[in-house]
C-alpha cells in the first residue's frame, strides 16, 4: 500500500553545496543550494536553482559566474549557515572562517576548506517558478590533491566524506553499495 502526497519535490537525497559568487571581495558571498547537478557532459554543463529573492541571485545574475563547492561532514556548520544567513547583513567567509582563495577562470572564489570547486559561467536562466534554473558551462574543476589516489591517479572523493542533503537533515556519504555495472559484471573464472 502507497500513501499519495500532493505533488512536491521528493527526489533525495541532494548534494548539499555551497556556491560562492561574486566579483569582488567586498562583494563575494557563499549560498547553500540542493537544488544542482550535471546535465551535459560535452560539453561539460551543470545547473543550480535559486529563488530570485535570495542575494545570491543578483550577483550570480549580474557576473554570469559562481563556483560550485562540494561539501563534507566537517564543512555541515557552515553550509547549514550559509544556507540559512543572508549575505546581504553579513560577510559569510569572516563569519564562517571559510577561505576565499581565487580560481582559475572566473572572477568568483573558491573556498580553499572544500575538496572540489567546480567553476561555471552561465549560459541561460530558465524561469521556472519559485525558482530560477542557471544552466551554467563547467569551465575548470579544482580538486584537493590529498584525495588523488598517487598509484590508480583516482580522486577518492568518498575519503572526503561528501555531505548531502535528504528531507530537511545533513548526512555524511560513505558506505559504498556497488560500482558501476557491478550487477552485470561477470564473475572471475566463468
């Protein structure tokens, strides 16, 4: 038996980033958003949503750039407060104690504390409602070189513990289920 719910969002869990915009020190913010992910891969592209109420609307709108920070357990603090602060009173880097370092394409930072920076630059906003989608090219990806596997040349990013978001709580990833095609992979010996 299947209760049935008024529609909604019920796809989780979500990554739970922190996107960092702007141009300028002064004017550098961090937002917390769920609502992102891949839909290209050549050329690379990737999306977030935000609602255009937020600060962090303005400035990503005005620039055409942000930088999507994957999260870990030890960074659930600061996404949790990036995500619930608005920029507009306050300097989320000094407040958080994140560090604002630069990239290497697009004018907005990286924050160093994270294991993956993904720079984007906008290619379209989409209206969809409470929401606004940016479809956003993929323009260099920064990795922690502490997590590269020196023997496979893998990026063990489970090691980081990458945070995610499901129905209103945080969670940290890492009990590994299966690998791709694991179900179809025959066996050694047959």
């Amino acid at each position: 038996m299947k209760a049935v719910w008024k529609p909604g969002t019920m796809i989780y869990p979500l990554p739970a980033v922190m996107v960092s915009c702007g141009a300028e020190p002064d004017y550098y913010n961090i937002i917390t958003v769920s609502w992102t992910g891949t839909i290209c891969t050549d050329p690379a592209m990737c999306y977030i949503s935000l609602r255009p109420c937020r600060h962090s609307y303005s400035i990503i709108k005005e620039t055409g750039e942000y930088v999507i920070n994957l999260t870990t357990g030890r960074l659930a603090r600061a996404a949790d407060w990036c995500g619930v602060k608005s920029g507009a009173s306050c300097n989320k880097f000094r407040e958080t104690g994140l560090t604002p370092v630069p990239a290497t394409k697009v004018k907005a930072p990286l924050i160093m504390e994270s294991p993956v920076n993904i720079e984007c630059m906008v290619k379209d906003i989409i209206e969809l409602g409470s929401h606004h989608m940016f479809i956003s090219e993929v323009v260099a990806v920064n990795a922690d070189e502490l997590l590269m596997d020196k023997r496979s040349g893998l990026f063990r990013l489970n090691d980081a513990m990458p945070l995610c978001y499901s129905h209103g709580a945080y969670y940290e990833i890492g009990k590994l289920a299966g690998s791709f095609g694991f179900s179809v992979k025959k066996k050694k010996g047959k």
